[in-house]
C-alpha cells in the first residue's frame, strides 16, 4: 500500500463517519466497508482500475455509478466521487480502517490484544475478556495472538494501554535496571 498521510486519513474519515452518523447509515457504511475492502487490495482489479493513469477521472465515475453505486450506500460512493476528483483513491483502505474504529468507538467497543506464549482454550479466553472488561469498563473486540517469545504471562494493549506481565516484559525490565545500576 502506498503512504498515506494520517491527517488526511483522519479528516476523511471522520467527516465520513459525521455524516453517516447524521443520516444514520453508520451500520450501512459499515457494511459497504466489509463488502469493498476485499475488492481494493493492492493488486486488485478495481484499485489498478482507479489509479490507472489512462482513464480519465469521468471513466472511473461513470464505473463508480454502473457497479457500487447500486449496492453501496450514497454516502460510500460520494466518498469514492471525492477521492477521485482529489486524486486519492489509495486512501480508501486506511480511510475504511479509521471509519470502522470510529464506529466501533462510538458504540463502546475498544480494540485489544492480548499475546500469549501458548493459545489458549474458549474458557480462558471468555474469562480474561471478562475481566479485563470489567477492568477497563468497556466492551472489547480481543484478537489473541499467540507469541511463544513471551515466554509465558501475558501482555495486553489496548489503545495507549499496554499491561505486560509476560516473563519476557519482566525479563526485560530486571535488564534495565541491572544495566542502570552497572552504568552508575
């Protein structure tokens, strides 16, 4: 993927998410998201289609209006007009990403992971979700992820929030400061 700059990420996706909200197409936008976001790839068909330097901007809209048009919302390909006239079309992923945690935020969800040196079983998994739940007052979408390199504990992170009590973090840590107590 190409660079994109967050600034810009971030205006279009919350003016996207604003506007949505305001007409209550949150849900639908969301939707429209999961649907494009396999058909945008960096070498998928659409995405060579909309940086192709050969077409002119009025042949992307017109494919714009025939094929998503009547399966998106109005919002969605409003969006996919404007990044055509700016010459931004390789903003949509990251744009789609931020959209979708705006809205997941807005309904109270927060992204975290928690890695582990083993995986775990559904039981565990439910009960650590519950309480860290309970922990942060909010409701998480936990991805597990599995990192032998911990060792063993867990390490958890949500947004700024990093909770380490892995063996490693420890480890880590006991190094710092023995190495703070030899450079005195």
């Amino acid at each position: 993927m190409k660079y994109a700059d967050p600034v810009i990420t971030e205006r279009y996706a919350r003016a996207l998410f604003r506007a949505a909200e305001k007409m209550e197409l949150v849900d639908r936008v969301f939707a429209d998201i999961e649907m494009l976001r396999p058909l945008l790839g960096i070498q998928s068909k659409l995405q060579l289609f909309l940086d192709s330097p050969q077409l002119t901007t009025e042949v992307k809209r017109d494919l714009i209006d025939r094929v998503l048009r009547p399966r998106v919302a109005p919002i969605t390909a409003q969006l996919f007009h404007i990044l055509l006239t700016k010459g931004r079309t390789e903003y949509a992923i990251p744009i789609f990403q931020r959209f979708k945690k705006l809205a997941r935020e807005a309904r109270g969800i927060r992204e975290a992971t928690l890695v582990t040196a083993v995986a775990l079983g559904d039981g565990e998994r439910a009960r650590l979700q519950a309480a860290l739940e309970s922990y942060l007052a909010a409701h998480l979408e936990v991805s597990f992820v599995v990192d032998p390199r911990v060792i063993g504990g867990v390490r958890f992170q949500c947004g700024d929030l990093l909770l380490d009590g892995s063996v490693q973090g420890k480890l880590s840590r006991l190094r710092e400061r023995l190495e703070a107590v030899v450079n005195r």
